[in-house]
C-alpha cells in the first residue's frame, strides 16, 4: 500500500508542475500583446513631439546702444499649450536676480534686452581701439526649475569706441528725453510681438555697433531713444554746427581703464585677494594731463555699490584701495591692490572719473594731497567746466572675481604636506577586512585552546586526589592491641 501512495503523491506532482509551465508559458504572449498595443498608440505622439523639439532655436543679436536686442525664434513650446513659458538670464543670475525675465504663455519670438554695463555683462578693449561686450544667456523653458533642456549662448557685440557704444543717440526736435537715473543697473526688459516702433527709413547704426552674429533679424524692435533720427533737415544743421565747432575745438585725447593680474595680463577671472592693477590712460599727446578720482566699484544688479576714491581723488579705505600713482608726463596713473567681490555675485564693475588738466599748468604735475582738505587743484577744474572745455571723461570695466576655496595654510596642513608613503602604511578596505577576521579568528582559537587546557589540568587533579584520599588517614588495628 505505500509503494502505491507514493507512485500516486509522484504523479500529482508532475500534473501540478506540467500545469504551471503551460500557464506560465502563455503569461509573456498576452503581456507582449498589451504592450505592442500600447506602443502603437503612444508611437504617434511621441514621434511629433520629437519633430517638434528638434528644432533647434535662431538666436540674433542687434547691438544697441547701452544695450543688446536678442531675440529668440523657435523656443522650445510647452506640449500643453503649444506657448513658450520660462525664463531667460545671464549665467550665474539665475536666483534672485533683477536681470532675469519670465515669459509666461509667450507666442511669437522671444526679446529680451541686455545692458552693457549690468547683469554679467563685460567690456574687452580690442587692438583697433573699439570695445566688444560678451556675456552669456541661458534660455530655460521652465518658470521654477532648472533643467536640462536648457541652453546656453554667448552673446557678444563690437563697438567702434566706449563713447558709441553708451551715448544717447539724437532725438527729433520736441522730443522729450528719457530721464537716465539709474542706467547702470537697468533691468532687462521684455519685448512682446505687439509692440512695435517704427525706425526712421534714413537711420544708420553703423557708428552704434555692429552684432558678431552673421544673421540680422528683420522687423526687430527698438525703443525709440535707441535709433538715429532719419530727418535729413536735422542731420543737416547738425552737421553744420558740428563743423563750425571743430574750427574752434582742440581733440580730446582717447581714455583707457585696463585691469591686469599679477601675470600683467588683462585680467578678466580672478580669486579674492589676486593682485590687480588698474591702469587707466589717455592717448599719447602734448596737451593734457589727468587725474582720477570719483572711483566706485559696483555689483552690476543694482543692489550694491562702494565708493574707492573720493572727488580730490584720495582713496576711501586703503585696505581695499589706496592712492592711484602717476607717471612722469602724467598721461596714466595705476594702483595695485587685493581683488574683492560682494557676497552674491561674482560680477565687479569698476567706474573713474578722469579730469582733464593742461600740461603747461603747474598743478597738473601735482598729485592730489590726500590729507583731509579739498586741494586747490579740484577747484580750478571746477572753474574749467563751467568755462566749457573738457574736464571730465568716464572710464569703466568689469571681471569676475571667484570665491578663494584655497585652504588657509597651518602647522597642521604642512606635516600633512610633508608625509610621504615611506612614512605611512596604506592599507586598503578589503585587506584590512580580511586581515581583521584572520585575526579574529586566530584569538578565537587560542581562547578555545586556553579553556580545554585549563579544564584538562582541573580533570588531572580531581582524579589524582580522589586515588591518594583512600590511603589517607592513620589506621589503627584493634586485633593486635593489648593494654597493661
């Protein structure tokens, strides 16, 4: 009866294994199925939207003054809406930055406006005596998160000289201006497809700046105070007048603001405490001297800003800035201190005022006396603007200052620095690990071996004393005592 139990219990087994294997079998055909069907239906979708995001954005740039115009055709759109929603900034301003533009169901190209002299944005004097400004944008087709989809474009326009690439252009007669507080740090402004300007038909931007971009973008906007007026009866008596003065007046010579490193190259990305020198300069000439002062240094945010030399050209705190040093003929003057930087940005902009002065007037040789007294130097230049000869040229530049990570050197980084190999033992993880339970091992062994001694040495003695206690003892026999 048990051979045929267990032939029976052998057989329901094999049935149950059998049954398992022919419906696991037919489990991967149905999810096959599904899935194949899925595919299909999300094949469609999947392949416009892939059509629609390789379509690679046109970026153009135009150089205006005081600012460039970028504008952005074929943003990546946002698959809902079919409408670009997301931002647009300099690199490095994306958090908490008044240079960053949202966009928010944008239809049409993007524009967004760039200053010259803010968010990032760097002046580089060029060989031929003009000046190109350089930045970098990153467009992000996302309101609050950072993504990969991202991208990055360096943006850079070349201007014939410092005074075209920041001068305010001519307005008709009747116009009024704009009020031009706070240009240093204007904000980027955003241009919707709706509004437009309309650009005089005789206007020339070739003495504004040229875009290094080779594509031009037709139908940009610009505000209106950056185009030439195209009237030719204003052009005309301008040009008169501007001719009728040149008779009369003496060239200014051209200024220069170039910052060296300690390398005494152009220095445009440094560390905190790097030394730079400032070097600021006019054109080689027998006529005019200079002398700086009204130095401030600036966050490009607008946020913050500190004062290096006072109006007598004295420094403010010499520990961030001392006195400038001229040379001989008088035509440049440099001062070397530490780099600096504010806490939230790596941008630094440096801004001089240069006062003219005749050579032939002793004084002009005199370096400012910085001993807390106005010098009679000022107030005579004081008298040279109002007498309308050119006293005063704005200078400016800018690089990128980086935290200092170095670690401050001390006694206990120096023997570190000094320990060689020779000196230590390198042992790797898994060599010690193994070296670790060998040991363990071994002291396991020697405790199990110290135990079974001992109690073997206990075991000897017990059965040696058993033995010798039957003899032990005095024995006195009763039979062969007597008494007297």
């Amino acid at each position: 009866m048990k051979p045929f139990t267990q032939l029976v219990y052998a057989a329901l087994q094999i049935i149950t294994i059998a049954t398992l294997v022919t419906h696991g079998a037919q489990i991967p055909t149905a999810t096959k199925e599904a899935l194949s069907e899925l595919d299909a239906a999300a094949e469609a979708p999947d392949s416009f939207s892939t059509s629609k995001s390789s379509i690679e954005p046109t970026v153009r740039i135009k150089c205006l003054s005081g600012s460039m115009l970028i504008t952005i055709k074929d943003a990546p759109l946002n698959h809902e809406t079919g409408l670009f929603s997301g931002m647009i900034y300099p690199k490095g301003l994306s958090k908490n930055s008044t240079c960053l533009t949202e966009y928010r169901d944008h239809d049409g190209p993007l524009r967004y406006k760039l200053p010259l002299r803010s968010c990032n944005t760097m002046p580089q004097e060029t060989d031929d005596g003009g000046i190109e400004f350089f930045n970098t944008i990153v467009l992000q087709p996302h309101l609050k998160l950072i993504t990969d989809a991202g991208r990055g474009y360096h943006v850079r326009c070349s201007y014939k000289s410092r005074d075209a690439a920041t001068s305010t252009p001519k307005k008709k007669h009747g116009q009024r201006r704009k009020a031009n507080s706070g240009k240093h740090a204007q904000k980027p402004q955003a241009f919707r497809s709706a509004e437009t300007a309309a650009v005089g038909v005789g206007s020339d931007r070739r003495d504004y700046g040229r875009s290094l971009d080779k594509y031009r973008a037709a139908g940009d906007d610009f505000d209106q105070e950056d185009v030439y007026d195209g009237d030719d009866s204003d052009d005309a008596v301008d040009a008169a007048n501007q001719e009728d003065d040149s008779l009369n007046e003496i060239p200014m010579p051209g200024c220069h603001m170039k910052i060296y490193n300690s390398e005494h190259k152009i220095a445009d990305d440094v560390k905190i405490g790097d030394p730079l020198t400032i070097v600021i300069s006019i054109d080689k000439q027998e006529l005019y001297g200079l002398h700086v002062a009204d130095c401030i240094v600036r966050d490009g945010l607008g946020w913050g800003e500190q004062r290096l030399l006072g109006d007598d050209g004295c420094p403010m705190d010499n520990e961030i800035m001392g006195q400038f040093n001229y040379t001989s003929d008088h035509l440049a003057a440099n001062v070397t201190f530490p780099a600096h930087k504010f806490p939230y940005t790596t941008s630094v902009y440096y801004q001089c005022n240069v006062h003219l002065c005749a050579l032939q007037d002793p004084e002009c040789q005199m370096p400012p006396t910085c001993s807390g007294k106005r010098p009679k130097r000022q107030t005579n230049n004081d008298n040279k603007d109002e007498d309308g000869q050119p006293a005063t040229i704005e200078v400016y530049s800018g690089l990128y200052v980086n935290e200092n990570v170095d670690v401050s050197e001390g006694d206990d980084d120096t023997v570190l620095k000094e320990r060689t190999l020779e000196d230590a033992l390198c042992v790797s993880q898994r060599t010690f690990a193994i070296a670790i339970a060998v040991a363990g091992l071994i002291l396991m062994l020697a405790v199990v071996a110290a135990v079974l001694c001992i109690m073997a040495r206990r075991s000897t003695k017990s059965v040696s004393n058993s033995g010798s206690s039957i003899y032990s003892g005095p024995y006195t026999n009763t039979a062969f005592s007597h008494s007297s």
